[in-house]
C-alpha cells in the first residue's frame, strides 16, 4: 500500500458513483448482513419498490455466484487462491443502479459463462422470459448446486446487456468482473 | 401426517405445514446458503404429503424475495400440488405480493403459467405489511 490513509480510494468511490464496496470473504453471514444493509441504505432513497428489489435481487445473485464459485473449487480441492474474496459495489449511474462483483477464477471455468451471456444478450425481454421457463423446467444434474437462472434472472432485471471483463492474472487464473446496469 | 414447522430467519423463510388441514404456508425471505439443501427436507415432505393426502390442499406463499436458487424448488412444489390436481384433487394456491412491487407479480405469473391448477395471486398493500 502506497499510504497508510485510504483518501485515493474514497476519492475513487466518489468520482465513480460507488455507494456501497465490499472487499473481502463472502461468506453467507456477510451476504445476509450486506443485503440488509443495502436495503435499509435503498430505502432511504425513495426509490421504487419493484426497483429497490431488483437491486437487491441482483446483488444476491452476484455474491451467492461468488461463493457458490469458490465452494465448487472448495469442493475440487483448490486452495491456489482464497476464491471466497471477492468484490461488489453497488454504485449510481443518473438515475440507474450499477451491482458489479469481480472474483478470481479459473480460465477454464469461464468458457461456459461467457457463451451463456453472449447467447442472453441475445436475447429481447421476451426472449428472455422463454429462456427462464425453460431453465425452470430443466432438470438439474445431481451434484449440482446451482439453478442455472442466475444469469438470465440477472439479464431480465437490468436495463442494459449484462457486461464483463477479464483480466489475466497468469496462465491459468484471470480476475472476472460482472457489471449489471439496472 | 405429522406437521413441518421451520422458523424464518434472514435468508430463510417461515415453513408452516399442516398434513392433516392441508395448509401449507411459506412466508418470509428465501436466499438461503445453499437452497437446493435447504429445500431438500420440505420437498421430501411435500411428496410424502402428496402420496398420501386425501383432502383439500391449500398452498399459501407470502414471499418478499427469493433468489434463483429458491425458485427450483418452489417450482419442485408446486409439482407435487399439479400432480395432486392431476389425480382429481382439491388443490389451490394463493400468492401474495406486495403491490408496490411489480416484478413480484411478474414472478407469481411465470410460476402460474407453468400449472393447471386455481392459482389465485393476490395483491397486498405495502403499508399493511
């Protein structure tokens, strides 16, 4: 760390809109703690009921992915990198909510997430209704622990096309954010 | 049938079902850690509840939020009752949401779209909550 205050990084957060950062391990007492705190924060807002829960909804999906993520790495016996640290902010873009998470992952592991999201930004918001009933109705492989509706329900509820980016950390890891315009 | 009681917490919702009045109410919050676990148990109610059940089923939801993980599984339920239907059963669901909120509503209609059964959706007024 360059200096021991943090003004650079609260000038960051000002400039880029952020409302609300979070950096470190999502573990579901932090989720649960976070999103209550989100939505008391939203409530102060006088903001639009249905738009305060997609915020929330949003936020939700994106941490659970998270720590979805780095348990199924748990699970593989990974331990490279505390995959449980992560970052979301929620920030304000005029009068949109921006929800963004970026996490390290594996690059083998992001192939199938970003044909998805190519293939849902595809999509209108009708064609996005069909995909969730169809995700609704698929049977989920035992093992499993995911639904598969994280990314559309995500798609339906923002605005703008889901966006992201990788950076590269080395040959097998790369730093993946996920941007939600609501 | 014996009854299944689960006390709500943040993330998890209030589970209350009655096997011998066929109430079954699920309110609150439901994001939980793990969803398809937590649901495991209530879904193994359900199907046991669904075999043997002779009377009239009612299924109340009063949900303010459930992520997608939840979502399955509630559609896993609302099986069971199509599946009573299907055999000529008395079944009915009422889906409470808050007014305010309209994609709340949205989600009690791709959950109706997907079932034969009466499936009554129900506005409730914000303040009153």
């Amino acid at each position: 760390m360059k200096t021991m205050d943090l003004f650079d990084m609260r000038e960051t957060l000002k400039t880029e809109g952020i409302l609300i950062c979070f950096a470190g391990p999502f573990s579901h007492g932090i989720i649960e703690e976070l999103g209550n705190a989100v939505r008391r924060y939203l409530e102060t807002m006088q903001m639009k009921k249905a738009l305060l829960m997609d915020v929330f909804s949003v936020f939700i999906e994106q941490t659970q992915n998270v720590r979805n993520y780095a348990q199924k790495k748990l699970t593989e016996g990974n331990t490279e990198y505390d995959f449980n640290c992560g970052i979301v902010i929620i920030g304000r873009k005029g009068n949109k909510y921006v929800v963004s998470s970026g996490n390290i992952v594996e690059k083998k592991d992001l192939e199938e997430a970003i044909a998805r999201l190519a293939e849902l930004n595809r999509l209108d918001k009708d064609g996005l209704k069909a995909a969730y009933r169809e995700q609704m109705r698929k049977v989920i492989p035992s093992g499993k622990t995911t639904s598969g509706l994280g990314f559309i329900d995500m798609s339906r509820k923002a605005s703008e096309p889901l966006q992201y980016s990788i950076r590269e950390i080395n040959e097998t890891y790369c730093f993946f954010t996920l941007r939600a315009v609501i | 049938m014996e009854k299944l009681f689960l006390p709500g917490t943040r993330s998890t919702p209030e589970i209350s079902f009655d096997g011998t009045s066929g109430v079954l109410t699920i309110s609150g919050e439901s994001y939980p850690e793990n969803s398809f676990e937590y649901y495991k148990p209530i879904l193994a109610w359900v199907s046991r509840f669904a075999q043997t059940h002779t009377g009239p089923a009612t299924l109340n939801i009063n949900l303010n939020y459930l992520n997608t993980g939840s979502i399955k599984s509630l559609m896993d339920i609302l099986d069971y009752f199509e599946e009573m239907h299907g055999r000529g059963g008395d079944v009915v669901i009422y889906w409470h949401y808050d007014d305010e909120n309209d994609r709340a509503l949205e989600t009690a209609e791709d959950f109706k779209a997907e079932v034969t059964f009466p499936f009554n959706i129900i506005a409730i007024k914000s303040e009153a909550k």
